[in-house]
C-alpha cells in the first residue's frame, strides 16, 4: 500500500514536533565553534536550486579551511578545475539560494549553512585561497542566514567513518563505468590512465 503525504500536519503526525533546542540551536551568524569547524572541514557539499526548483548537489574538497568564514556572516568557497557543466553556478545565477553541509572526517556531527550566494569572478581575499600556485576562477561567495550543528545519527546509523565496512570494490570502477556509460569509443586502458595518476596530478 502506497500512502502518500500531502500535508505538514500528517507529516507531524508521523515525526512529532522537535524539541525546542533543535530550534533554539540555530544562529543566523558564525560564533568561533563555527569558524573552528570551517577551518577545520577539508569537504563539503552544496545545494543549489534553478528558478523552476530543480535541485543539484555539489562536493567541494580542498585541504582543511578552503572555505574562509570572512566575518562573522559572510563564507566564501573556490572553485577548482572540474568538468566544467557548472550545474550549481548557474542555478545560483537564477536562485541565490544555496545550502552547504561541512564534513570533518571521522566525525559523525556536521555543520549546516543556508544562505544567499553571490558568484565573484575575483575578490580581495583572493590571495588567501590559492592552492599550489593556482587561485581560483570563481569564487562562491554566501551571506549565512541559518547556521547550526547537525546530530552525528546518520553517521552513526551508516557506519561511514568505519574503515572495517568499506566496501570500494562493491560496485566497478570508475574508469569502467565511465567505458560503459560515458566513453564507449576509449579503450579501458586508456581511461585508466586518465583517472589514475594523471588525474590526481591535474587537480588544480
């Protein structure tokens, strides 16, 4: 049987109200836990909306406090060399709504921010966020409207930080899903060799 939600009331009946300090944690501006957890966060992961509500979700990954807490309500985020479909950006440029999720490895806790985001061709901190010589092209920068620590369950539940579930060789490789799906024309070997070392040598 199939039922399907359609109010926030049935929603509520099903999940109950949250406690009060659920909603009593959220700010609407960085303290220094935050800015701790930004300096410390190597990855994190961006949502991003078009006009019409269409969703995509970003990694961004670069060593720990890539993303720069300017003051207490403004971030800023580079970009990296990639593959250039730049999903998020241009949703951004239709929707300025962005959410972003900081990682730390090893911990089940995570840092939520939503805001409103800016694309910025340059910027006066710019300096700050170059990486082996590299300064990013395009910086995402956010004007933090909520900001909280998330609960460590899904983590937990999940058992993502356990090296004893890891599990890589489950599904195939990415050179081979990429031979199935996006480069049928290339020999294995060939996309081998471009996922192996000459790709983590290409990162910037």
């Amino acid at each position: 049987m199939r039922t399907e939600i359609t109010t926030e009331a049935q929603l509520r009946d099903l999940l109950g109200h949250p406690m009060q300090r659920a909603i009593d944690k959220e700010r609407q501006r960085l303290a220094p836990e935050h800015r701790d957890w930004l300096a410390a966060s190597p990855f994190c992961l961006v949502a991003t909306s078009d006009a019409h509500g269409r969703l995509d979700v970003s990694p961004k990954g670069d060593p720990a406090g890539f993303a720069l807490a300017l003051d207490d309500t403004t971030i800023a985020i580079p970009e990296r060399p990639g593959n250039r479909r730049a999903d998020g950006f241009v949703n951004v440029l239709q929707n300025p709504h962005v959410g972003l999720l900081f990682l730390v490895p090893g911990r089940g806790d995570t840092l939520r921010i939503n805001g409103r985001a800016t694309l910025l061709a340059d910027a006066p901190y710019a300096d700050r966020m170059e990486v082996k010589g590299h300064r990013p092209g395009v910086i995402l920068e956010v004007a933090v409207e909520q900001v909280f620590f998330h609960c460590a369950k899904a983590f937990l539940r999940s058992d993502l930080w356990q090296p004893e579930t890891w599990r890589p060789d489950a599904v195939m490789s990415r050179a081979q899903i990429a031979k199935n799906l996006e480069r049928p024309d290339e020999s294995l070997e060939q996309i081998e060799a471009h996922y192996g070392q000459q790709y983590a040598q290409n990162l910037y």
